[in-house]
C-alpha cells in the first residue's frame, strides 16, 4: 500500500485509486487467511482418515538393550 500512498501524495493518483488498491489488498490477505484454514481442516480431515486421533496418549517407549 506505500506505493499506492506514495503515488496518490505525488498527485499521480486519485483516491478512489487508492481505495481500489487497498480493497484488492484486503480481500487478498482475507482469501489468504481462508486458504490457511482449509488447510489446517484438511490436515485434521486426513489425520482422523488415516486412523489418528486427539485422544492423549502416552508416547511409546523404546527399551535400552
């Protein structure tokens, strides 16, 4: 967004260019965030498909020999 600022402070630019700039930024950010909440569903969809589970286990130990 500084160059959007930059360019409208210079007078090359209007503020409804401007406007049109951070609003293409904030709907960019927002479908970011979706993205990286589906992913993270996705990840808990293949975790329970493949059989895991949130229940708290004890980890497995390995004997010395």
């Amino acid at each position: 967004m500084r160059f959007a600022t930059v360019q409208y402070l210079a007078g090359r630019r209007d503020p409804r260019w401007v406007s049109n700039r951070q609003t293409g930024q904030l709907t960019s950010e927002a479908n970011l965030v979706k993205l990286r909440g589906l992913r993270q569903m996705n990840r808990i969809t293949l975790l329970l498909a493949l059989g895991g589970s949130f229940e708290a286990t004890p980890a497995a130990t390995v004997e010395a020999r």
